[in-house]
C-alpha cells in the first residue's frame, strides 16, 4: 500500500461507533450490530461503506430524517409459503434486520435446501457483502440484494436518474477449498457513490465514462458528479433493473421517491431488502470426478480457470480475504490518516477521547 | 427490418426440425420439445439460439459425439431437502431436461414460495430466455444459469480461455403490468459464440474489444475469433465464475475439459443446469403505497424508471416482446434468406420438402 494506514484496536473503534448510535437513539444491541458490521467492512479492506459512511448516512436518510427508527420491531409476516419469509421491518436500523435475516434464511435452507427473506420499509444495511462472507464462512452460498437509497443512475441510453445504485451480493463456501470464501459483490453501477465520496475525500479522479454532471455530460471530477452510469451498458442495467422489480414486488414505491424526505403524497421512500441463502448440499449431485468430494471438486474447477497462463486472476473475495490478513497481521483496523481524522471529529463530538493508532 | 424476412408456418417448421431429431434417434416427445424450443427462440427474434444452432451443436456434441443420449431418463436424486430437487439427467436432450426442470421448480414454490431443481450430466438447452419467459408468463419469477458447452472466455486479466460463456437468465411475471414478461437474458462474455457465428453467416463485423485471435489480440473478424472476453470487467468475470463455482457444487467437472469428446482420464465433460422460480406472493409484503396491488405497484415503478426523460430507453424483454407480435402478425416464424437456405438443406438431406414462405 502506497498510502500509510493506521492501525486501530476494533474494540475502540466498535466502543465509538456503538456510542455514536447510542447517542443517536439506537438500542445497545442496535448500535453494537452497527459497530460490527462497520468493522468487518474495515477488516476486509472496504473503505467506501465504513463506519463514516454508516453515520453519514444516518445523518442524510437516518434516525433524524426518520428514514431509520431507533428501536423499532421486525413484524414477521403470514405467508403460506414454508421456506420464505416475509418482514416489516418498520425502518429498524439496516444491519441489526439484514444480520436477522441472514440468519432466518440459514435455519430454513437447513431444513428445505433454499431459504428466502424479504423485507418492507427497511433501512440501509450499509455493507452486503459483510452478510454473504460471514454466512459463506458458516458453509452457505449466500445472496442479497437491496434498493439503494437514491435514484443516482440513469437507465441505459437514458437521461435521468431513476435507478439506485442496486448493488448484489453472493458470497460461497469455498474457505476450505481455497482458504477464503469468493465474494462477488459491486454496486450496478460503473461506481458506487461511495467510491465517488472517497476519491473526492482523497482528492482524485474518476475514471473516464463512469458518471455525469448536472448537464448530463461525462466528468471525472468527483466534486461535480450528480449521476452515474450502469456498468456494461444493458447487461448492467438489467441487473439494475433487477433490484428495482424484486423491490416493487415486496412493496417498494417509486425509486425517484426513495430516500426522500417528503416523498410526494403516500409515496413509500424506503428500500427494500432481499436475501436468500442454499445449502451447499441441496445442489449436490454426489457424482464428482475422479473420486472427488464436492469441496475438492471446487477447488479443482477454480485452479483449472485459473491455471493454463491465468495465475496472475484475481478471484472476487480475494482482495478482501488478503485485507482481512492484513488486518490481522496489523492486529486492528486499518484507517487512513483522512479517516481517523474524521472517525477523531466524531469522537470529539461526543466527548471521547481519540483513538489512537496502535 | 432492412433484412428481408420470411414468414414460415409454425407448424411446418416444428414437424423439419423434430424429424431432423427423430432421424438422430430422439425419441418423439424429445424431438417435440427440441422444436417447440427452436420455435419459441425464432418467435420472439432470437437469431443465435434457433433450430440451426441446435441442431449444429447436436453435431458438435450431441448424439453423434456422445455428449447427448436420446431416449435418455432423468433420475430424480434423494435428498433430505423439501423445496429442492437434484437430478441426474443421463445426458438427456437440454430441452426436455429444461421444461421439466422449470415444472418442478414451479411446484416447488407453489408449496414453499420457492423451487430449485439442480441437474447433473445435463446437455445444453439451448436458450435460457425460452423457460423464464414461459414461466414468467404463468405468473413466476424464473431464474436459471448453466454452464456453456466450452471452454471460450478469457478470464479478466487472463491469457486462456477457461471459462463457459455461462449465461444467465431471469423472468418476471409482468405481463399484466406493462404487457410483457421482463426477460434478463445474457451470456457473460461481450458476445455470445452464437452471435459471433450469426455475424460470419451474414459476413459483419465484431465490435471492438469483444473477442481474441489466435495469438490473444482483439480481433472484429469473426472468422478469427479463438476466445470471448467477459462484458464489463471484473462484474461480468464474476457473473460467469458464478455458473462454474454452482456447477461445480453440483457435480460439474473441470471447465477446460467440458465438452470435449475425450476429457482426460476419468474427468467429466458435462455441463450443469440451476433452475429456481420464486412464487411472486411469497415475497409480497402486501403494503404497497396510494393503495396499489402488487401488480399495480410493478407497473407504477417501471413507469417511474422510464419516466422523467427516460421514455426512449427499452426494457430487457422489449425486443423479444416485439418480435413475437411482428411473427405474430406475420402468422408465423421469421426467417432470414440464408437462414431459410440452411433449413432447407436440412430438409434436403431429410428428403423432405423444403420449408416454403406463407
């Protein structure tokens, strides 16, 4: 890493962060959820959905624009259907429902191979890839996909923003095939706006073609963009475009009114979240080659791909599994100077003492 | 259109190409869903995966190679999960393997909200978008990947092919909301193998970036193509590693060797087929806002999405849907002059009569 990274202690930073959703109105329970799922955002080297994102969009969509209600119960639907589930989670604080409903998901794929929740009037769950690497941990091919708060992406060969970022998660058991679990996990856009949030922190460019200026127009400067774009044109949109239709099936309102303070007349403004999680043994047909068992056979098929001349690929989760050992040899989270500066401006806020690198 | 195209009854064409199957040795419901699939693609435009296709990938590694085995039984596996099915499908045809795949999982999530059937030793089915649009239009959110038959795309930031062009396909059951199932329906290199092949039929051009030669340089000429690249960078990398780390769960084997008439040793050289459909209400949280329906809230938020300045933008499943009303309104398949011409040396070679426009 060219840029110096400070390392924190996780303990002190979960204490912070917990504290500042305490002081937010969060239950004890909530804002731990909070702090751990920051953390394990930090962990694996993701620096655009850390706890400075999570408070930032507390403040914008949050506990004081009422977007999120510090508290709030999860409503567990009737449904007939046995192997999915359906909530209302009243806009409960996003990490405390998405950990809920990984782990809801887990209990009904242990019993019918493949398990569903999805959730109404939710909040912003920060991280999806946080939830599909700790189920894939557990030994489960996990999945999530949420509405993104904003409409910031114009539709393919559009003009407006009318779509969410939209990202998607999988995560799969393959720690003991290849000693990390594969994380595929990005927003649908070329960016996600948190990514345009850190390079305009740090002072860089975007790359070219990835997002647009008040006047519809290309722009590389972070400070001006208003709008991104899907990445590979319709494929991309179609995956957008995904998140959206699952949204306006559980009951999302339009993606122009989400996120909005004062949506217009009975317009919903929240996201809507969706996960779902398959036994690793509900797919197995048992028949491996060459006396394979299906961990080996995974990890065979994963060094044919990437053998014959494709050694230098990465796989997703990769950069992830190689920050989280960083992390651990570093012994805490890592933090740039920019941001412990401002994780510093949040503790001084509430009366605490700084954290210091260690 | 500026190609000209010929009107041919549906029905003529279905009795050519389950004949130019029964003459291979399926048996008569195998050679009928074969047609009935090779028509459903023509309906609704799809030039790269019609009857030609099907029948050139029987030649290539159907029952003459060995990959595909007529008259073959599909064994449904045991397993101790309820709303999940495995079978091994003997290399049965794809298609018949897929329509029955798709029924299952159907009334797997009539019961459960949600259907998987998983299917080992399978031979291609053809064209994903023909099942999520069928069960789309009965009301089911359709959903199925598989492994393609070779080994064609270039891992991002590899050298050698080592991956299908995995393709994904998703259905919406938005008929009553907008007119028209919204179909999601890609391979995950740039271009599909079947397009490249479309395009040195007609002698066009490659867009630039899609495809390699022989000494890995991109190349626009289809006759020279060696190996795919996947569409937008990492995300499509990761789209298409998702089909061979499933398939590899169920019991694929290594993907260079798949497809291949004699795989090393004991390796095998099938691909897999993922088939789930989602019961629409077992996802509905019921509360949707101004008092919509799901149905009604469906269509209000696509309207939303292509709103605002959007109104030229296409949906996924657009092209499709138009294409089935120009056949519609033509009374029958439409097929261009040089793909008429092949037909009809099939015919030939059947002794048949040839296929004549209406």
């Amino acid at each position: 890493m060219s840029e110096t990274m400070h390392p924190i202690d996780r303990q002190a930073h979960n204490d912070l962060v917990a504290a500042a959703y305490e002081a937010r109105g969060f239950l004890p329970d909530e804002a731990a959820d909070a702090a751990e799922m920051a953390a394990a955002a930090t962990w694996h080297g993701n620096r655009t959905h850390n706890a400075l994102k999570a408070l930032h969009l507390d403040d914008l969509f949050g506990s004081k624009a009422g977007g999120c209600v510090p508290g709030a119960e999860i409503e567990v639907l009737d449904t007939r259907f046995k192997a999915s589930e359906i909530w209302n989670s009243n806009r409960k604080l996003g990490q405390s429902v998405a950990k809920r409903g990984m782990a809801r998901a887990m209990e009904l794929a242990d019993e019918f191979g493949v398990g569903m929740v999805s959730v109404d009037n939710a909040f912003h769950y920060l991280w999806g890839g946080g939830y599909v690497i700790e189920a894939a941990k557990k030994g489960y091919i996990a999945y999530t996909n949420c509405t993104a708060a904003l409409a910031e992406v114009v539709p393919f060969m559009g003009k407006t923003p009318t779509l969410g970022t939209n990202p998607h998660s999988w995560g799969f058991p393959t720690t003991e095939a290849i000693g990390f679990p594969i994380a595929i996990d990005w927003a649908t856009s070329t960016l996600a706006m948190g990514r345009v949030q850190q390079l305009a922190r740090e002072g860089k460019e975007l790359p070219p073609n990835a997002a647009v200026d008040a006047n519809g127009q290309f722009t590389t400067d972070p400070s001006k963009v208003v709008a991104l774009v899907p990445f590979g044109a319709h494929k991309g949109y179609g995956m957008s475009l995904i998140n959206e239709i699952v949204a306006a099936f559980i009951g999302g309102s339009l993606p122009t009114h989400r996120g909005r303070k004062a949506p217009t007349a009975d317009e919903k403004s929240t996201p809507s979240f969706f996960f779902q999680i398959i036994h690793p043994d509900a797919i197995s047909g048992g028949a491996f080659a060459c006396g394979r068992d299906q961990k080996a056979n995974v990890k065979a098929v994963i060094e044919n791909i990437l053998g014959n001349g494709n050694e230098k690929c990465m796989l997703p989760g990769q950069p992830e599994a190689e920050a989280a050992k960083r992390s651990e040899e570093a012994g805490g989270l890592l933090f740039s100077e920019a941001e412990l500066k401002e994780l510093n401006e949040i503790a001084a806020g509430l009366g605490r003492e700084p954290l210091k690198p260690m």
